[in-house]
C-alpha cells in the first residue's frame, strides 16, 4: 500500500454519500481524516528535517518579522529547537528553516559579534 496513490472518481458520489451518513458514521470518518492528515503532515515534515543536521547554522524569521540566526540543537518529530546567537530557543518547523553559509552571516547590532 505504500506509494500507492489513491484518487477518488466521482467526488460528486462521495459528496452524496457523505450526506446520507448518520452522525456517528461521519464522526467515523472524520477520525480517519484527521489521522490521514496528520500521517501526510509528518511525513512532509520528516523529508524536509531530513535536509538538516544537529550544528547547522540557520536563519529563520520570527513571528515579530525579526530574522533569526542560530544553530540546531536538536530534531524533534516536527520542528528543529535551535539555539539562536542571543541565546534564544526557538523551535521552528523545518519549512521556515534557510540554511546559512559562512558568508551568510549578518554581525549582530551593537559590534559584540
């Protein structure tokens, strides 16, 4: 089953059906949504970890709009914690990650880096 692609036909047929489901039926359903969902979710979040390592040095913009630099600490499951180089810890889902190059480098206001 694995890498098999499923695609569903007459999603006008399912939508019917889906209507005539009782309650319970369609709470039956929903469970098995979400956890496909969240399968597919992991999954896209394990590949994208995959592209990183414990010590890479990274940038990430912070929900304050402030671009963030540090290093990974740790993969978790869905996020990296990273250590950040005014010593913050964040951790931040893989898909907001940039990798950062030597070169990369902004000095950090204040000349103390």
């Amino acid at each position: 089953m694995a890498g098999e692609r499923f695609e569903l036909v007459d999603r006008a047929a399912a939508a019917e059906t889906i209507r005539r489901m009782n309650e319970e039926d369609l709470r039956f359903l929903n469970r098995l949504i979400v956890e496909r969902l969240k399968l597919i979710g992991q999954a896209r979040s394990t590949a994208m970890l995959a592209h990183f390592s414990v010590g890479d040095r990274v940038s990430f913009q912070s929900s304050f709009g402030e671009r963030k630099t540090g290093v990974i600490v740790r993969l978790n499951k869905k996020t990296a914690s990273i250590t950040t180089d005014d010593g913050q810890h964040w951790n931040v889902h893989p898909g907001f990650l940039t990798p950062v190059g030597p070169g990369d480098i902004q000095p950090r206001e204040g000349g103390n880096g």
